[in-house]
C-alpha cells in the first residue's frame, strides 16, 4: 500500500492535494501568529469597507480587515472540523464495533435503529442535538460529531460483517485463531483503509456542516469567529460589499474540495489508462469485388480491434473470411477468446463504439454492415436477422412485458396492428414449444426459466421474416436437456422459416451435430472450414484435437481423454498461416 | 408474524414491501416521539434556567417551569405530552405565547412549497440532463464532453446551498437587480431561493441517472433492442428509461429529505418566514414547546418523503426487486 500511496502522490493531482494541505496547515498554525493584528486593530476610518487592493475581501463594521480574520479562523473551523469529525469515527467505530458482537436479536435491533438515524437528514440530527446542548461553538461540535456517528456506524458494521464472513477469516477460525487475534489481526486490518478514506470525505462534509451551524447562529459564538460566522455576518452586508460573504465562501469550499479530493486521491487504487474510443481508419479498404447479393452473410478480410487497458490496439480478430448462403446452417466452432462471437457481433454491426472494425467486405444480403445504415437498411436488418444471446438472464429487458418485446419488431419495421402481431406472437410462442403462450405474454421475462427464456428470444426472431438467426453460445449457460428444447426450438424455427443460421459455440459436438458446415476458428483466423458430415476428413490438428476430445460410445475409456496440448502450439500457428 | 408475512411475502411481494416500510415508518414514530420529549430532560442542568439565563429572577424561572410543566412527575409530563399530541395541542411557544399548532399552520405551507418546487425542478432538470450525458459518451464517446460534465456536475454537487443562495443574490439580486434579494411576497421572491436549492440535488441526480443509464446501456437486454434496430426513442425510453426508475427513485428520496432540510438554511439566507426560520430562532431562545413541535414537524415530513417514495417504487418498480429490501 506504501509505495501505491507515494505513487498516487506523485501525479498532479496527489501535488495539489498535498500542497493544499499544506496550505490549510500552514495557515491554520501561522495564520494568527502572522495576520493576527491586522484582524484585530479597529481602523474606525474604514469601517465597512469595500473589497479594495489593501483590503481584498474589505473590512467589518468594526474596521478590521476581513481577509486576515477569515485567514486567522482557518484555525478554529480546522480544528473544529477535525474534533466533530474524530467524535463521529469514533463513536462509530464504537457502534459499529458493538453493533457487530452482538448475539444476533440485540445487533439487529441496533442495525435498525442506525438505518433509522441514517434516514434524517443530517442538518436535523445536528439540529436535535444543538437544542441540548446549546448555541455554542462546543455544542455545534458535539452536535455536528453526534449526526456524523449513524454514517461510520453503519460503515463499520457493514465492513465488519463482510470481513468477518470472508473465507480466510474462516480459514483463521480453523487453525484457532481466539476472536480476539482474529479481530486484530484479519478484521481491523482490513476495516483500516476503506475507514480512512471514508474520514478523509467526510472531514469535508463536517467542515461544511460546522460552516453551516455557525452560519445559521448555532455554532461559533461573538466574539469567536470561525468561517461560517464570517460568512453569517458578510451575508448581512452583501448589499454593500459582497466580497464580505464571497470571501469566507471561497476559504470554505477550497478547503472542503481540498478534503473531498484527498478522500478521493485514498481510494483511487486503480492505475492505468481508460478505455479509449477506437478509431477509425482514414481511408476506407479497397473493395475487391462486389458482394454476392445471394449470400446472406459475406464477409472478408475482417480485422477487429479493440483499445487494450494501456491505450494500446489489440487485434483480435486477424482477417476473416465467411460467407452463408440461404438457409444454411453454418457452425463457428472455437475456445473463448478465438474471436468468434465478435465475428458474429460484426456481421450484425452490433459491436459497441469502442471496437476497431476493418475489412474489405461485411454485408448481409447485400447491405453493408461496416457503416451507418439508412432507414430502409433498418427495418430490413430489423425484420430479417435475429439474434440470440449467451445469457437467457440478461438479454430480454427486464422492465418489459414478454409480449410487449416480441411485438416490437413487426410493430417497428412492419407497422403491424397490436393485435395481429399479439396473435403472431402466441404462434411463435407455440412454435417454439412454450405453454400457455397467451399468459406468458402478459408476464415478465424473472416469470420465466432459463430454457423458456432462450425460446423467446428465438421466438422473437421469428416475428419479422427472418432470413439470418445469429445463435451466440445459445444453450451454454442452460443444463442439458433445457440445451436440446433450445436446439429442437431452433431447428424447428429454420424449417418453418428457410433462415439461415449462424450457430456460435465452443462445442464441436453440438455445432457438428446442428450445422451443415464447420467452421474452426482460433486465435482470430479460421483454421479449417468443413462440410460437417466430414469432420473426420479434418487436417488441421486443432480441429483434429477437438473432435478427439468428444468421448462417443467406442470410446476407450479405460484411458484419459485427451486434452488440447499447448505445447505444440507454435507447429499449430505455423500450419495456421501457411 | 413470521408466517404471516412470509405467506403474504410470496402472495404479494410488493404488499408485503408497503407493510413493511409502514411498520418500519411507525418504529421511527415511536423514536422520534420518545427522543422529542426527553429532548427537554436531556439538556444539561437546569433546562429552564439555561433557557432563560443566569439573571433571570427565581420566580420567572419557575413560573415558566410550572407552565411547561416541568415540575411534575415524569410519567405525568409524558402522559401530557403524549395526549396534547393526539389532541393536536402541542403547547404554547414561550417567546410568543401562540400555541404552536398556529405557527406550524402558519409556516409550515411556505417551507413546503419551496420543498416541492425545488424537488421538482431538481428531478425535472437531472432526468434529461443524466440520460442525455450518458447516451452521448456511452462507450467512450466524446471523452472531453464527458469531463467536463462530470467536473461540472461534480462542483455543483459539492458547493452548499447557503454559499450558492449568498452567490445568487451576489449576482442577481446586487448585481444585476433582476431579483429580489430577500422576503416572502410574491412569486419572484421564491425563484432565487428554489434555484438555490434545486442546484445541488439536480447535480446528484443527474449524477446518478447519468451513471445508471450508462450501466442500462451496456446491459445485454439493450443489445438485444438494437439488434431489433428500434428507432432510438423506443430504445432509450421504452427499453432503457424503465430499468433505471428503481436507482433514481431511492436516490431522489435521499434528495427529498435533503431538501427537506436544505429548506433551513435557504430561509436563512432569504428570510423567508417558513419553519426553518422558526426552528433557528427557537432554538436560539431555547423555546422548548415550539422545538419539539417543529422537530416533530420536521420528523414527520422526513418520514413523509421516504414513505412517498417507497410506495412509488412498489408501483413503479418493474421486477419487484423491492421484494428483496
């Protein structure tokens, strides 16, 4: 952690941060010392002053200048500050320290009990407590520290019960570590850092809560003067000289940003570059030849790019070439990371803004998928392809009914009445095998299982005039025999509609089984393009690799299966480029 | 009671949320009761001589302890209290010798108002400024563009309303003379006070709604909508503007119980005769009836906007993913 903290000291901002500091300490322990008389000696000739060259912020109704007494009460709003700010961690810490040890009925009553005091705004809290203990600069501290405590408390509990349920303090628990070593030694190590930064944003919460009580007349009392008094008698006079209010601001909020960024600069633990926005090439590829208007699917020399975390491009996908004719069924066969759902993404022009896309070819049926497409362009993709999704979870909205979002398309690009495309949907929903469609379109996707779910979104495709269905992964995250419904729900969708398929997986049984061609991808090139009913013709030993990987019923299984060894992986990548 | 609500939990998740918020919101009731009353008990030594000063002559100091009635028992005094409550009398404010119900009636409609317009401005003003941010630097976008928003929206979150109200009449009130500095009589003394208000939380909820539809835009469902290639009003509004509701609500409560408050000190500056100009004064002179009953105000309203949102999220929310709260 030391040597992360000397490093986030040195950018620009952990400068200005540390300088600052510097500064608010500076003044606050020098600032009496050096502009105490100037905030002191009543010039009854100027009194009331406007902000002028010697008087920057102007003078009081006393004649005292005002730049100095807001610089000399650095010290008092500091230290005040920094006293309600070590009652509110303290107290915290203690709350949530006891809160956590509890026997389970008493800690939650003081869970609740935290909720409860976090749901009043703090302003209140403070408020409550300076009724008791009175309009003093002492009670605006105990009242300010006071409605500070819930926050810690409920920081402290939470930190506390995650790091007390995390499996190397079970694993601490094990070997008979006492609760006590196990507290010191794994808990509050861990509780240490997060509380830190929390402290550092919330001293500039306090600072500017205490601004605010005094600023009202609770807090610091005359003749004391701290900033939010200042700023209470400037605003009375902001008529006549506006820098009085302006000044005792400024002192506030820098001071305030100086702690907020320092709680900030804490927790910035990440390094490194963002994620850059691709760009894209100057001059477009050349066109070799025109794209085969009877080809739904056409692609060459496809390069895609993504900005790596350091800024820096990373290929990923390194000249594909693919083509789909009507109605086949083409397999993309490859391991995570070969390249082959992006492909797929690209075909559909799905990729977001932060993918690098080159080729001399990416159309489907005709339209060119590498560039904005127009509005006719638009609905014909919208009616014509479909696409499926790897996580039945996530890929239909949520928030919509299941109806309303099979509707859609033809109601979009087909200007379909409601009520046709309603009855439309119920077919599809049958097609596909889901029972009582009529009800599960009234209902929302959490309604449905994994398997139904998958069926809907094939469902969905089939509500345009689908020529393209685009299947990524589609039974992956589903258990085997939700895997085959999805399948059979798919295959009957290409009989009843003549689409072609693009079916996307890391299995090689599945995809030969489903598809009429194979093609192997890895590393971002294709390896081997095969008729699947010759998969046993394969030459290329990755591909050969894969398919002796399937254990089927003559298998030996007196011995391993084999496993896809890396270690002739440059004798692979060589056979790749040749 | 376990049963009962686990059974009407899997019957009606969302009844069973509304019960829940309104058990909870009845406990808090019962706190806020006790703490008011014993807030005259716990202030330290003598709260009547502290309130009226150490030249007060005796006989003052307990003929104002007998008329607070704070020489009776404390069973009696809570007794007193409790049934002044249900009565709708909470006492007689000893500066003024009013009864407090006819303050609070009389301010109370002022600071509300401010509340609610600067609640609306702030929600009205985040909502297009969040989404719109957030679907023009999705993905990388336009990365300076996207800076300077947070940086902006960033500040604004950070300065205090009281600074900003002292700025606004700075430079529009004694500045430019557009507006009037301070007062209560007519609808141009409301727009500096609403402004100041309303900055801050709109920043922070611009803040969250800008984060939250980024979150929504890279979620797989909103692939699945622009592979449908919807026009981009169906995908932001029917397909991503739904699933941020939840975020933003619970965010907007933290902003309505924080203007609630924010109200005290924007009176302050402006001089605007609500409660929280009430509450400031009343605590300065230590007049206990009027600070329990503006507390209790000030409570009840808190507890108003929390509740107001919950049953917002139990209609609005679309997965009920309330349920799990």
């Amino acid at each position: 952690m030391i040597p992360t903290l000397r490093r986030t000291l040195r950018t620009p901002q952990g400068i200005a941060v540390g300088i600052g500091l510097l500064v608010v300490a500076l003044v606050a322990v020098f600032g009496e010392l050096v502009f105490g008389d100037a905030a002191t000696v009543r010039t009854i000739g100027e009194r009331q002053a406007p902000a002028s060259l010697a008087h920057p912020f102007g003078t009081d109704d006393l004649g005292r200048d005002l730049l100095a007494r807001v610089l000399v009460a650095t010290r008092l709003s500091v230290l005040l500050t920094l006293g309600a700010t070590a009652m509110s961690v303290a107290g915290g810490v203690l709350l949530g320290v006891v809160a956590a040890v509890l026997p389970r009925t008493p800690r939650r009553l003081v869970a609740a009990f935290i909720d409860m005091l976090l749901s009043f705004p703090w302003l209140l809290l403070a408020l409550f407590f300076s009724v008791i203990w009175g309009a003093t600069a002492t009670g605006a501290m105990l009242a300010v520290g006071f409605a500070g405590v819930p926050v810690f408390a409920r920081l402290v509990n939470t930190l506390a019960a995650s790091v007390a349920s995390a499996d190397y303090v079970h694993a601490a628990r094990m070997v008979g570590s006492s609760p006590l070593r196990t507290a010191a030694r794994h808990v509050l190590p861990n509780i240490v850092p997060p509380l830190v930064v929390n402290t550092a944003t919330h001293a500039s919460v306090t600072l500017l809560s205490f601004a605010a009580l005094s600023f009202l007349g609770l807090g610091v009392q005359a003749p004391e003067y701290d900033w939010g008094r200042l700023l209470n008698e400037g605003s009375q006079r902001i008529y006549l000289a506006p820098m009085a209010a302006i000044g005792p601001g400024i002192a506030i909020v820098l001071t305030g940003v100086v702690f907020a960024l320092l709680g900030e600069l804490l927790s910035e633990r990440r390094s490194g570059g963002r994620a850059g926005r691709a760009q894209r090439p100057a001059a477009a590829p050349p066109r070799q030849d025109p794209p085969s208007l009877d080809a739904v699917v056409d692609v060459a020399a496809l390069r895609i790019a993504f900005r790596g975390p350091g800024g820096e491009l990373v290929e990923r996908v390194h000249g594909v070439d693919l083509h789909v004719g009507e109605g086949e069924v083409v397999g993309i066969v490859g391991e995570s990371g070969s390249g082959k759902s992006v492909t797929a993404m690209a075909i559909a022009g799905l990729l977001g803004p932060d993918a690098l896309v080159t080729s001399e070819r990416v159309a489907f049926r005709g339209i060119d998928m590498t560039r904005a497409v127009g509005a006719a362009d638009r609905r014909t993709l919208g009616l014509e392809q479909a696409m499926i999704f790897q996580d039945p979870q996530s890929s239909l909205n949520p928030a919509l009914s299941v109806g309303l979002q099979l509707r859609e398309v033809s109601e979009t690009h087909a200007r379909t009445p409601r009520r046709v495309a309603a009855r439309r949907a119920v077919e599809m929903l049958r097609l596909v095998r889901i029972p009582e469609p009529e009800r599960r379109l009234r209902g929302l996707p959490h309604e449905l299982s994994g398997g139904m779910r998958q069926r809907v979104m094939i469902a969905m495709g089939l509500m345009g005039r689908p020529r393209l269905i685009v299947a990524d992964e589609p039974t992956t995250a589903l258990d085997v025999t939700v895997q085959r419904q999805v399948l059979r729900a798919l295959r009957d969708a290409q009989r009843s509609t003549g689409a072609a398929i693009l079916l996307i997986s890391h299995d090689i049984a599945l995809v030969s089984g489903f598809c009429d061609r194979v093609v192997v991808m890895r590393h971002g090139v294709v390896v081997e393009e095969l008729d699947a009913r010759r998969l046993h013709e394969a030459r290329h030993p990755y591909t050969r690799g894969l398919i002796a990987c399937v254990p089927d019923l003559t298998t030996d299984r007196s011995r391993p299966l084999p496993v896809l060894d890396t270690a002739d992986e440059p004798a692979l990548l060589e056979e790749t480029r040749a | 009671m376990t049963v009962t609500l686990g059974s009407l939990h899997r019957a009606s998740p969302r009844a069973a949320f509304v019960l829940r918020r309104l058990a909870r919101a009845g406990a808090t009731i019962a706190v806020v009761l006790v703490a008011t009353f014993f807030l005259v008990q716990l202030v330290p030594g003598d709260p009547v001589r502290a309130a009226l000063g150490p030249t007060a002559p005796p006989e003052t100091v307990e003929a104002l302890r007998t008329q607070l009635g704070l020489d009776l028992p404390i069973g009696e005094q809570l007794t007193r209290y409790l049934g002044g409550l249900v009565t709708g009398d909470l006492g007689v404010s000893v500066t003024s010798q009013r009864p407090v119900t006819a303050i609070l009636a009389e301010r109370l409609p002022t600071t509300l108002l401010l509340a609610v317009a600067s609640f609306l401005l702030a929600a009205v003003g985040a909502f297009p400024i969040g989404v719109a941010t957030a679907v023009s630097t999705y993905g990388g976008r336009r990365r300076p563009l996207d800076l300077a928003v947070s940086g902006v929206l960033g500040v604004l979150v950070a300065v205090p309303n009281f600074l900003l109200a002292v700025l606004l009449i700075a430079v529009f009130s004694v500045g430019m003379g557009a507006l009037p500095p301070a007062g209560w009589s007519g609808p141009a003394n409301a727009v500096l006070p609403v402004v100041a208000l309303a900055v801050g939380p709109l920043a922070y909820l611009a803040r969250i709604v800008h984060v939250e539809m980024l979150r929504v835009l890279a979620a797989p469902y909103l692939t699945t909508a622009r592979s449908k290639r919807l026009p981009p009003r169906l995908l932001y509004v029917r397909h991503a503007l739904p699933n941020i509701v939840t975020a933003s609500l619970t965010a907007g409560g933290v902003v309505l119980t924080g203007l609630v408050a924010g109200t005290v000190l924007v009176e302050t500056v402006f001089v605007i005769p609500g409660i929280g100009t009430a509450i400031v004064s009343s605590i300065v002179t230590r007049d206990y009836p009027l600070v329990q009953g503006l507390v209790l105000v000030y409570a009840a309203l808190v507890l108003a906007a929390n509740l107001l949102i919950d049953l917002a999220l139990a209609v609005l929310d679309p997965r009920s993913a309330i349920a799990e709260g």
